[in-house]
C-alpha cells in the first residue's frame, strides 16, 4: 500500500458508478457557481460558498472540518500546504474516501479533518474531532426532521451525552502496545495514521456517522439506510411519553443488537405509563420477542440489558449468549457473555422457595442487573465483576432504588399479536390480572399452558 506520503501524491480515482459520479459532479457545479471571493478560480469553490450550501444542516465547525480536509488533499505530493480554494478534484477524493473508502482512506481524511501538519496529532485533537462528528450527527439529524420519533434536546453548552458517545468512541482506540487510550494522562499521546485507521477499523460508528453527515449535509440520493442506526420508536396511541433514551442512547445501544432487529423499537412497558407494579410488568413483557430493558436509579444511573429472546416466566434462567449488558450514564459500554455460565435471563413471579424478580448475570441473590420483586427496589452486584457478562456494578449503590424502568420490544417480534400466541386473556390486559392478584385469588390457568411457539 506504500506509506502516508506516496499515498497522499497519488492522483487516486473515484470510487464512484457513473451515476454516482453524475450527483457529485453537479453538487460540485452548484458549489463553485457561488463565486464568493475573487480569489477562487473558475472550477474551485471556497468555504463560503459550502457554508451557503449546508451551513445550517451541519454545525460551523463540522463544515470547516469538511472543507478544509478537501483543500488538503494533495494531488501532485509536492503542495507545501492547503490550496487556497477546492477543486473538482480534490473535492471528489474526500467524498469517495469518505462514503466509499475503506480504513485507511477513511483515516487519511480524518487526519486532513484534525491537522493542517502531516504526521501525528494529539489525542485530545482526537477527542474534539469525535465531539464534533457526533454532535453533527445529531444535529444533522434533527434539522432534516430524521430523528424517528426520539427525541434531542439541545442546552447551552457541550452537550454530555455527545461528550459521554465521543468519549466511548475513543476509548476504542489502541495504543502502540495494545493498552486502550483510557482517561485524561493520555490525552498529550501521539496518535499516528496507523493508530487512526485501526481506529476507525474497530469503532464502525465514526465511519457511520461521517456517512450520515455527508449524506444528510449534503441531501445526497446515494444509498444510506437510516433505519439501521436509528430505529422507528412506537408508543401506542394515547401513551405518549419522555423516555429515559434520547437519539444518540438509543444509537449506541442499537448499534449492538443483531442487525434484523435494528429498524424498530415498541414500548412495551414504562413505569411512568403502567405504574410502580412488577405485576404489570410481567403481564406486559413476557412472549414478545428480543427485548431490551433500561433504567434510572435514584443516582442518575442509567443502564439495563437485551434480551435475546423472549422473557418467559419461569423458575429456571433462559436466553442464549446474544443477551448483554449495558450501560449509559454516566459513561457508555456494552457488556457481553464470557462464557463462564449461561445465566443469561431469569424472570419469576409467585414463588416462594427461589427469588421472585427480573435477573440478567450472576446469581440467584447476586445479579449482575436485579428487579426485585418489590417494584422500586434492584441490585448490581459485581465484584470485581459479573461472571456472565465481565460487567461491573451498573448502578450507583450496590442495592439501588429507582422510579423510571422502561422494556422495549424490538425488531419484527414488537409487531407480534397476542391473540396469536394462545395466551390468556389476562395476558392481554394486566390490569385485569393485577385485580385478581389484589383479590387473592389465584390463576387457576398459570403454569398450565403450553409455552407457544416462537
């Protein structure tokens, strides 16, 4: 492949089918019709003339980035520094390694993107450049109305989620020996092209975002499936509410589910909605495919887990080694199965000799993530950390409280009927069931149905 300097002085082809090349050509005519400064030559454009184009789509910063990454690249490998203007050329190089490239084009940009110098940049000129691409997508997003029914709710100042996502997303970075880049001493580090483009390699997010950038800044027609990254959020009619995720929570967490089961989220339970009562809680999540479940403990905390396949409610643990746990505030990671167990899944109600709750990881009385029977009440216990999924204690306090839980059902399985499933009617109405149980008479019917087929 050579190295970083005979790269950069290729004269290197687009990547693009000639239709493709046919919409880059004329996004580039209209760029360099607006003649904004008398310095600009014939077939170039200036940063004046992009900011008129998608000034308002993406933020100052991003379209600054973006034009001075095509005015670095270098097509003779002689240039001494940026052009003064952007070239057909140059223009379409950066678009091709960006939509089209692979990791080391990818990372040639980025590079072009951070620093004006060739060579190595500092790990904190990493950092920002990851603070502004996902704080371009959002708002990206969000201008163009694409955000799917999630919600984004920009405060004066650095947003803390973006800063949480960012600092995820450099934390996949490795260091020449192996180690992670992990906390502020190594924010002087020297990252190299090498670094970046292994980067970039491992954290598939930063090249989703920078395609969703230039695909939505730009209003592009070329291929790009949103439905992947941000799934459709569906709360049935008449129980709207303000969920614990946002758009960038809801990406980060989706982006690590199994790929069929990424176009689509449907609220199956909220606390807000149907109440403080593990009752409805098991009337409501039991048969209904993958789901993932979230809360907020009383400390801002905020993590849950997925669940591969659907809650039953039984004395025996279930799922399979797709199930994970997760965390969201106040830092991102996904936790997945070690191998050492397969206690993956456990949900039991009405017991009395095994714990009656909602378990993911550990044990019985020792859970990675607990949801105690007496609704309000959970545990994360992990020390040093949980067997089944190398997680370590999710919450705040050891044995948390917590008011906001929320299950959501995704994937095709969220569109599943219950008159199909063969269950009771109490099944379909908890309220029904919760009445009955306050009652104390018993469900003469539970335990005696046949498990349908999923």
């Amino acid at each position: 492949m050579g190295n970083g300097k005979s790269r950069s002085g290729q004269n290197v082809c687009s990547q693009f089918l000639p239709e493709e090349q046919a919409e880059m050509d004329r996004l580039f005519d209209a760029l360099s019709s607006e003649k904004s400064s008398p310095n600009t030559s014939p077939r170039s454009f200036s940063l004046k003339a992009l900011k008129s184009r998608i000034g308002e789509a993406l933020p100052p910063e991003m379209v600054t980035r973006l034009y001075d990454g095509m005015r670095r690249v270098d097509l003779t490998g002689k240039a001494k520094g940026p052009s003064e203007s952007v070239s057909q050329e140059q223009f379409t190089i950066l678009m091709s390694h960006l939509l089209k490239g692979n990791s080391e084009e990818k990372s040639l940009v980025i590079l072009k993107m951070i620093s004006v110098t060739e060579g190595p940049v500092k790990a904190r000129e990493v950092q920002k450049f990851t603070e502004d691409l996902v704080g371009s997508v959002v708002h990206v997003l969000n201008h163009r109305q694409e955000l799917r029914g999630w919600t984004w709710k920009k405060a004066p100042g650095p947003s803390p989620r973006v800063q949480v996502l960012a600092a995820q997303l450099l934390s996949e970075m490795k260091l020449a020996d192996g180690k992670k880049l992990l906390g502020p001493q190594w924010l002087d580090y020297d990252c190299d092209r090498a670094m970046i483009e292994d980067w970039v390699f491992r954290a598939h997010l930063v090249a989703t975002f920078l395609s969703v950038i230039i695909h939505r800044g730009f209003l592009l027609h070329l291929a790009l499936n949103l439905a992947t990254l941000v799934p459709k959020r569906q709360v049935d009619q008449g129980q709207e509410f303000e969920s614990i995720l946002d758009v960038l929570s809801v990406i980060y967490v989706n982006s690590h589910l199994p790929r069929e089961q990424r176009h689509h989220w449907h609220l199956l339970f909220s606390s807000e909605l149907h109440g403080h009562s593990f009752a409805q809680l098991c009337g409501r999540i039991p048969h209904r495919g993958p789901c993932v479940l979230l809360l907020e403990d009383h400390d801002g905390h905020v993590f849950g887990g997925f669940a591969s396949c659907s809650w039953e409610i039984k004395p025996q643990f279930q799922g399979d080694d797709r199930c994970f746990l997760f965390s969201i505030s106040p830092s991102m990671a996904v936790h997945t199965c070690t191998g050492y167990n397969n206690h993956y899944m456990y949900l039991n109600h009405g017991q009395q000799t095994i714990p009656n709750g909602l378990g993911m990881g550990g044990q019985h009385n020792y859970f990675g993530l607990w949801i105690d029977v007496d609704f309000g009440r959970g545990h994360s216990k992990a020390k040093p950390t949980c067997t089944t999924y190398n997680s370590p204690q999710l919450s705040a306090q050891e044995d948390f409280r917590f008011e906001k839980l929320e299950v959501w059902a995704v994937g095709d399985a969220s569109g599943q009927k219950l008159a199909n499933s063969g269950k009771s009617i109490l099944d379909a109405n908890p309220d029904a069931q919760v009445l009955l149980e306050l009652t104390g008479r018993s469900r003469h019917s539970q335990g005696l149905r046949e498990i349908p087929d999923e």
